[in-house]
C-alpha cells in the first residue's frame, strides 16, 4: 500500500462559491484533489473540477453502498457540510445530498485526470443501513479481541473490499485493467487492522492502492490559508 508523499494533496468534500472564488485565485499546479464522499454540490461546479484537473489530479472517492441508495432518492446539489450530509442519512435516511451513479460518471468521464476512488471503510452506514455489513465497529481493534475474532473480522472486511472492488469494476470496467486504486481514509483514520486487508487485495490481485489519509492539506479556504500563513512563518523565523 502506497502512501502518496510526491504531491501534496487538498482534502475537499463538497463545493460551494466561496470555496471556488478561492481556489480560483491560486496557482496549482501537480497537486491531487481529493474529494471524499461524492457529495452532490460536485456536480453543480462540475466545469470547475475540468478546470482545476488541467494541471492536477482529482480523486472523487465514493462509498458504493451511498452511490446505490442516491441513484433512489431526488438529488440536491446544494452545498452542505459532509458531517450534515451523514446526519440526513443516519437520522432521516436521506441520501439526496450524494452524486448518483449517472451523474458521478458523467463527472469521471468529462476529463482524463479526474479520476474514481473508493471510500468506504469504518463509516457508520455499514450498520445504520445495511445489516449484512455490520460486522465493522469500533471494538475490532481493541486489546480483548481473540485471535479467533480478529481473524473473523478480517475475513468479513474483505469480504466488504470485494464487494467495493466488484462495484468498481461493474460501474467503470476501464478500472479492471487500471493497475493504480485510488483510496481515501474516511476521516484520515488510517487504522492498521485495515491496512492488513487492503495489503492482502493488493497482492493478490496485483493492484498497486494509493490511498490519501493523514497527510492531506483541509481544502476549506479559511483553513487552508491558515496553514498556508504558519508554514511561511516558519520561514522567516529560520
């Protein structure tokens, strides 16, 4: 599994005028955008990740068992913050805020440097909507777990990243022969018992995972700008 350390890389979720009127006043150039969640307000500024993937690299990574529910449910492309999102879909079961399968495709397809990822990994959905794939929780990591139960648990996750992967190559066959995955941590939670199972994938199936986590620079302008503003303080203090 293969940490991206050559480019830096933005961590947005959705888009919003503000969040454009910023970026479109900075110069990028090699950097990979990463869009976690396919949230729909994508699809509204959809000329502007042509425009940004001139020079750059856009990732829109997607939950499969989301994109599935969107393709049901009148889609909003409104912008909204990805933790509001989640919540419409834990307490309302609303999925009207994420991309559905046609227009996720058409946002892939319309220039060669955007490209599909996938997302999935400890969100709640798992056990809020689909029983079959609760078996991810948050006590599969911890001390008391017996072997017997770690080995159970990683069974049934790649079982989960088979299904993804099996999504993947359904919606967009090109990925098939693609050797590069390209994965986003949900929450930068880069947890080690996961690693373990998408390692496994990968060697088997010859894949090359690049996954995007810890190391992302937040997109929203006020706190990237910040960060931008400490690093060229610690500049001029050396």
């Amino acid at each position: 599994m293969n940490y991206n350390i050559n480019k830096k890389t933005i961590m947005l979720h959705g888009l919003n005028d503000d969040i454009i009127s910023y970026f479109k006043n900075k110069d990028f150039k090699d950097y990979y955008f990463t869009f976690d969640d396919g949230l729909a307000s994508l699809y509204k500024y959809k000329d502007f990740l042509k425009d940004i993937a001139e020079n750059n690299k856009v990732i829109i990574s997607v939950n499969p068992f989301i994109v599935n529910e969107a393709c049901e449910s009148e889609v909003n492309t409104d912008f909204i913050e990805c933790f509001r999102a989640h919540d419409k879909i834990k307490y309302k079961s609303d999925f009207s805020h994420f991309l559905n399968l046609e227009m996720l495709k058409e946002i892939i397809y319309s220039h060669n440097n955007i490209k599909i990822g996938l997302h999935d990994c400890d969100h709640f959905l798992g056990i809020t909507y689909k029983p079959e794939y609760s078996f991810i929780n948050s006590g599969i990591t911890r001390l008391h777990s017996t072997p017997e139960k770690l080995s159970l648990k990683m069974k049934e996750y790649q079982n989960r990243i088979m299904y993804q992967i099996a999504w993947l190559y359904k919606n967009f066959p090109e990925e098939k022969e693609n050797k590069i995955i390209y994965f986003t941590w949900p929450y930068n939670d880069e947890r080690q018992f996961y690693k373990i199972a998408w390692r496994t994938f990968e060697k088997k199936e010859n894949k090359k995972i690049i996954y995007f986590g810890k190391g992302r620079i937040s997109g929203f302008w006020n706190y990237y700008e910040k960060q931008e503003k400490d690093e060229n303080d610690r500049e001029n203090e050396k």
